[in-house]
C-alpha cells in the first residue's frame, strides 16, 4: 500500500500486561509479573482521547492488573483476547481509517512452528499473553501477528504498531531499578493448542505471498536456538513488506527492553514513556521518523543497552486524519492569585512537577485542529497565544492544583481557559545513585556521593529507582551503570581507594550530560516549534584540504544513520519557520563530553538563518584508541569496545538548537569525562541574561544549589531543539 493515505478515523488497540497467570516454562523459568505496562496504555489512552480527541468507542482496551486475576474477567489480554480484538477492528475500520496497536508486556522466543521456512533450529519471536501459564496457554508468534496485521493493510488501513517489550530479557544487577521486559531463556514449554489465525502452511503461504524471504534470507531476523541472532532488518519477521504500516520496537532482538520509574514511584516503558514525552510537542507535519530520533537518543541516553529500532514508512506524518477540532486540553477550573485549579489528575496520568502552558481562550478558540484533535491551523489561522506556566503541586484523581510560574502576557487568568501539557516533569537535574556492595568500601564511596556539593547527584533513597548504579567491586574497582546497572562506556579506571578521578565528580559530570542530552521544549504552539530540522544529507570517503567534499547519497543503513570511521558525512540544518533564527550545532561525544561543531565556536556563537535557508556542514568520523576528544569539524571520540578490546562502535548525539533571540550555548560545553572538574576548554560569557541562559547556567559546575529544574518548560523563551543519533564504526 504506497501514496497517500486519505484522512480517516483512527482506531487504537491498547494492551498492557502487569500480570501473569501462574507460569512455570520446562526448563523452571517463568514469565515474572511487571510494573509499568498498565500505566504505558493508560498514558496512551489518555493521549489519544484528550490530545487527538479519539472517542472511547474507538479505543479497545486489553490490561491485566493485580485486581485482574480472574482468568474469566472481562478484557483481559489472553491469547484468544488479542487475537479477537485485532480480528474486530479489521472488521470494524473502513477503508482510509488509521490503526494504533500499543503492547506493553513481555516478549519470548519459543522453537519454531515454521521449520519449513526459517530451518529446524530457528525461534519465532512472541508476544506473551497474560494466560500463558494457563493449559490452553499460547505465545502470539511473529508470522500470526504478521498475517492479522497484512489483513488491515489490505483492507485500506494504515497500521501503527508500538511494541513495548522484548525477546532476550534477563536478570540485571540493578533489577530494583530497572526492569527487562522479557527473559533470557527459551520457552521450550509443549503448547499443543492450535493457532487461531491459521494452520502452519497457510501463515507461511502468507508471508511469501507478502515478499517474505526463505531462510537465509537477509531480511529474516530470526534467532537461532543456540543463542544467535540476525539483525540485519529492525524486528524482522513482524512483517516482511515495509508498505502500510510504522512499527515502533522498543530494542533489537538481542537487546532488553527496560521499565523504570521516571518520576520516581511509578514504573513505565522507557519506549512508551519517551514516546510521548516526544509526541508532547505532536503537530499534522510530525513523521514518525523525526519522533523517533528523539526517542532513540532519550531511551539510548538512559540504557546503554537498549536500542528502539523504527521498521516501515517513517516519512510519513502521524496520526493523519480528520479536519480541525477545536483546542484540546485540560481545563482551567478555577484561578487564584498565584495558583489555578486544573481539570486533571492521576486518572489522567498527571503528576506532580508536570507543567502546563495556558493559552488565552480568546485566542485560542477553534484554532487546534488535527486528525482528531491534531494541533494545526484553524480556519482563521489564527495562532494560539501563550498566557502563562504552571506547574501542579498536587494531584488528586481527576483534579489538579497548580502553581503560576511564570507570566507571560500582561492577562489575568480566568476559569474556562485551556492548558496544555507541555512537560510531564520527569527530566530532573539532579538524580539519584545506588551503591551496590558491602563492607568498608562501599560505605565509604556512599558517603563520598552523600558530600557531594555540586547539587547534580544524591544517595537513592530506600525503595527509590536510581538512575545510576555503582558497584563495588570485592577488588575495590568501582564500575558505574546506568539504571538497568549496565556498565557505562568511556569512563576512567576508578577505584574505592583512589582519588585520580574522584567518583562523585564522574557522577555529576555524567549527570549534566544527560541533563544536556533530555534538553527539549514541547510547546507545539511555539513560534520556533518544528522550524528546526537537523539530517545527514551525503557523505564522502575522501575529502582534500579547504574544498568542500563530493555529496554522495547515504547507502540504505537503516533509520538509525551509522557512518563508517574516516569518512565525511554532510550534515543539514534548515530552518523551516517563518522567522530569522539563531542555530548552533553541539557533539555530545562518547567520552562525555560536549562540543560545539557549528559554527565552530571562535568563529561564532550562533549562526543566523531566514525562513527557508539552510546551511550544510561537513563532520569526519573518526574511531581514536585514547579516550581523547576533538572538536570543530571531526566527531567521534573514543570507540566502543567488544570484551576483548576491539574497537565496534561508538555513538554521537548531534544536537541542534534554534532561538528568536541571541544567545550563547557555551554554557553546555563539557570536557571529556576523564577532565572533569577541570576549567571548561573555553570561557563562557559573563552573567546569564535569559530565562534560557540561566537554564543553560544550572548545568554548570560549582553550584551546590538543589538541581530540581524540570529543563525546558521553565524557560519561556523562544526556542527549539532537536537531534540526531550517529553511530561510527571501524
């Protein structure tokens, strides 16, 4: 199904799996109850009905919960319940109408019941139902999800599919943190119930009919039963033809797929949760590709080891569909001097430190419109005016108290007036850190992170999630992780008992760097709003002194760009607004460290763009052995190295910043990690002006001030950001 998809109703199928029936596979193993799916579609729900304004005939919800149990309780995601939900929705969508598939759970991996097609000792990749410990128990494979999502392209549909799980889970030392959403073993368990989408031969016929390959085939991601897995194709063998659908995966098949509690209490997928803390800034003209790079950097950024990968037609916009609906939004109930009542609450999924922007009513009025209540122009193109930032205090089940933070129009607010959710306030700048090991070691280096006077890092309360994890190692090496306690590349030898790189000052470094990386502003009624676009355009293998390199068109290397070490890539920024914009380019590098790379910073601190004008750049990759940095117009800092020390991969973060008004960016450069402390490579200008610089000033060193700022929604000026994941290989 290629071309345009005409605008039709959208139609979602949620399915969140916290619980699972009693379950013991053959080789003792089992499929352990999670924390975080229930409340991931609860979030989507929610954004469906309020931000695109979906009815809730539209929406079928399939959750089990701790107060699900009952086998015979109605909605829950057996196998027999996905199966049918799906079957429904293909009977029920006309042709042009949009279909959302989320699932949150976990995934497996079981022998496979196509040897004919994938070889004797393949697997198929699974989606785990909420009975399948009961005797008629069975896995949901790839080729029948397949066949059920071919039949709603086939029938007009276009399909979203988010897979919120994983195939190879296992046990992780921070598992009070992070948590996988899948197991590391092979479900061998016999399952002699049939499938109910089709008989073997039929699944298979399907999917050549579709294009599917044989086996061998490089589009075949199958693992293998001794462990191996091909990755050729992001989530290969959901479907074999990349026409009329988007699938969203949460990792690559070899990966895990975490749950954390971003705010703190409360678990969520941190596919589902950065999915619509991207979707938070959503607009008509957001392709699922320009959402996925910010997904990929904030879920990469927090777990070293999981990968969202984006399968299908990722040009196109989300969520097209109908003509303009008035302002969505939560209401303004009742305003006070300093503090408003808000008609939202934890049924909604709102929290504590979310921030609200409230639109002036008189200017907002009938100007949102969407595929079910998408922002975009409304008949007047009229552009809803911002009036002021609050953010909740406290959260009952469907109301909120809000404090005004910031006014930003010379108007009183007044009940009846709309707020939008611009920030769910999980982005913090000071995070917590847990200190894995016994003895006098490990007391003492949790007693040197409870000193810490930077104010960016603190002890992980009792029971708290930390999103960094250290452990003390019995040789007294010190290994630092993230959440999942997967251990972070690039960083120095450090040991309890040596002060060369005290550890607390690692750890605050690590954390500006990551307070730097989740930088962004969700207004999607900004004036600087989608006018930034950042993209590898070419590249070049040679390139001669002074001369701009030959543009040679990037090979198919998939959503994820990744260069190979020594060549030139040309890099794009344009500027897509109406306004003259200010744009600069920052590296944040694998050694930690944050650059300028355009313009170089003793040229310029910015450089300016009109409407339309966009400027290209050239970067060399380069994979050095030291750990080492470059800046100015070579990227790529140190290599990711294989156990035996063979340099793999590395990965930049380029991130590109556009405001309305000058402003200096020299506040966010970093030195490499094993520098850290030290003076910044250059000098930053004088005393923060903006609201904006003085967001940027909080991440430097030196304040023992408590960093609890949620990034973004604080500062009211105009700007925007972007960015863009670059793998380097050898």
């Amino acid at each position: 199904m290629t071309g345009s998809i005409k605008s039709g109703r959208l139609h979602a199928l949620l399915i969140g799996i916290n619980v699972y029936l009693p379950n013991v596979l053959a080789g003792g193993d089992s499929y352990p109850d999670l924390h975080g799916c229930v409340a991931d579609v609860r979030a989507v729900r929610t954004f469906l009905c309020g931000r695109l304004g979906v009815p809730d005939a539209r929406i079928t919800v399939l959750t089990a919960d701790q107060d699900q149990k009952d086998p015979g309780a109605q909605r829950l995601p057996t196998y027999r319940g996905i199966v049918t939900a799906l079957t429904d929705i293909t009977v029920q969508a006309e042709p042009g109408d949009q279909v959302y598939l989320h699932f949150s759970g976990h995934g497996g991996r079981v022998p496979t019941d196509f040897p004919a097609l994938k070889g004797a000792d393949a697997l198929d990749e699974t989606l785990v139902p909420c009975d399948i410990g009961a005797p008629h128990g069975r896995h949901l494979r790839d080729l029948e999800l397949a066949f059920l999502l071919r039949r709603m392209v086939e029938r007009g549909l276009f399909v979203t599919v988010v897979l919120d799980s994983c195939h190879a889970g296992g046990a992780t030392r921070g598992a009070q943190d992070a948590r996988a959403r899948g197991i590391a073993t092979v479900d061998r368990t016999a399952r002699p119930v049939p499938s109910l989408v089709g008989t073997s031969d039929e699944l298979v016929a399907d999917w050549l009919a579709a294009g599917g390959g044989p086996p061998g085939d490089q589009h075949l991601g199958w693992g293998t039963l001794d462990g191996s897995a091909r990755v050729a194709v992001p989530a290969a063998g959901w479907l074999p033809d990349p026409s009329g659908y988007v699938l969203l995966a949460a990792c690559r098949p070899s990966e895990s797929a975490y749950e954390f509690p971003f705010d703190g209490a409360n678990s969520r997928g941190a596919l589902s949760y950065w999915l619509l803390d991207a979707l938070q800034g959503f607009h008509p003209a957001t392709t699922y590709q320009s959402v996925y790079d910010r997904v990929l950097v904030k879920v990469h950024s927090r777990f070293r080891q999981q990968i969202p990968m984006l399968q299908g037609e990722g040009h196109r916009t989300m969520f097209v569909g109908d003509p303009a609906t008035p302002l969505s939004g939560v209401l303004v109930s009742a305003a006070f001097p300093g503090e408003v009542s808000l008609a939202t609450g934890h049924a909604q999924g709102v929290e504590p430190r979310a921030r609200f922007v409230v639109y002036s009513s008189s200017e907002a009025a009938g100007v949102m419109p969407a595929s079910e209540g998408m922002p975009a122009s409304g008949p007047s193109e009229a552009v809803p005016v911002r009036l002021a930032t609050v953010e909740v205090t406290e959260a009952q089940a469907t109301e909120s108290t809000a404090r005004v933070v910031t006014m930003l129009r010379d108007e009183p607010i007044r009940a009846g007036m709309r707020a939008v959710l611009v920030d769910p306030g999980g982005i913090r700048l000071q995070r917590a850190v847990r200190v894995v090991g016994t003895g006098a070691s490990a007391a003492a280096v949790r007693q040197q992170i409870a000193a810490d006077g930077t104010g960016f890092i603190r002890p992980a309360d009792d029971g708290e999630a930390a999103e960094f994890v250290v452990t003390v190692e019995p040789s007294g090496e010190l290994r630092i992780g993230d959440a999942a306690a997967a251990p972070l590349p690039h960083l120095p030898p450090m040991r309890a008992d040596s002060e060369a790189v005290p550890l607390a000052t690692c750890l605050a470094h690590l954390s500006r760097f990551q307070a730097i990386l989740e930088l962004d502003d969700h207004d999607p009624f900004s004036p600087v709003a989608r006018a930034l676009e950042l993209a590898i355009v070419g590249r070049a293998l040679t390139a001669h002194e002074g001369e701009r390199p030959e543009l040679i068109p990037l090979d198919d290397r998939g959503p994820t760009p990744w260069i190979q070490a020594g060549e030139w890539v040309t890099v794009r920024l344009r500027n897509a607004g109406s306004t003259v914009l200010n744009m600069v380019v920052m590296d944040l590098q694998p050694d930690w460290g944050v650059s300028q790379v355009h313009p170089l910073p003793w040229v310029s601190d910015w450089e300016p763009l009109d409407p339309g004008e966009e400027r290209d750049f050239e970067l060399r990759a380069e994979l050095a052995p030291g750990s080492a940095s470059s800046t100015g117009p070579t990227t790529g800092a140190g290599p990711r190295s294989d156990p035996g020390g063979t340099p793999t991969e590395q990965v930049d973060v380029l991130k590109a910043f556009a405001t309305v008004e000058p402003i200096s960016f020299r506040w966010l450069t970093l030195p490499s990690v094993d520098r850290a402390g030290g003076p910044p490579d250059r000098p930053r200008h004088g005393t923060p002006t903006t609201a904006l610089e003085r967001l940027f000033a909080l991440l430097s060193a030196g304040s023992a001030a408590e960093r609890t700022l949620v990034p973004g929604s604080g500062a009211p000026a105009e700007w925007a950001t972007t960015s863009l994941e670059m793998r380097i290989r050898p």
